[in-house]
C-alpha cells in the first residue's frame, strides 16, 4: 500500500514538471502575436535646451568624480 502512494505521488510530480516545461516551452517558442507598430515622430518633452544639457553633464562628472573616488585613481 505504501508503495502504491509513493508510486502515484512520484508520478503526480513528474507529471506537474513535465506540464510545467511543455508550457513554458510553448510560451517562449509559440507563435508570436503581430502588435501593431505606430510610426510617428516621437514626442518630446520639450526642445533641444543647453540648459537642459548642460545640467545632465553636470550630473556625469559629478558621478564620474566619485567613481574615481572610490576606485583611488
């Protein structure tokens, strides 16, 4: 009897995996639904500003400056 359930409880679990593969197997290799691409020009915030440029390379040295820091260059 004991026997039995070991049997049918081994089963279930391979069984479980063996499900769990083929659905992951049919997600990643299944046909692949066609989205419909919009092309238009993309949208900005705002225009091309020096100011706004000029903050960003402010904010790289600043980090480039404490990596060097911290890498003892």
């Amino acid at each position: 009897m004991k026997n039995k359930k070991m049997a049918a409880a081994l089963a279930a679990v391979t069984n479980y995996i063996k499900s769990e593969e083929e659905s992951i197997v049919s997600q990643t290799c299944g046909p692949q639904e066609q989205v419909p691409v919009i092309e238009n020009e993309p949208i900005f915030a705002s225009p091309f500003s020096r100011w706004n440029s000029g903050g960003r390379e402010a904010l790289m040295q600043m980090r480039t400056m404490m990596q060097m820091r911290l890498m003892g260059r």
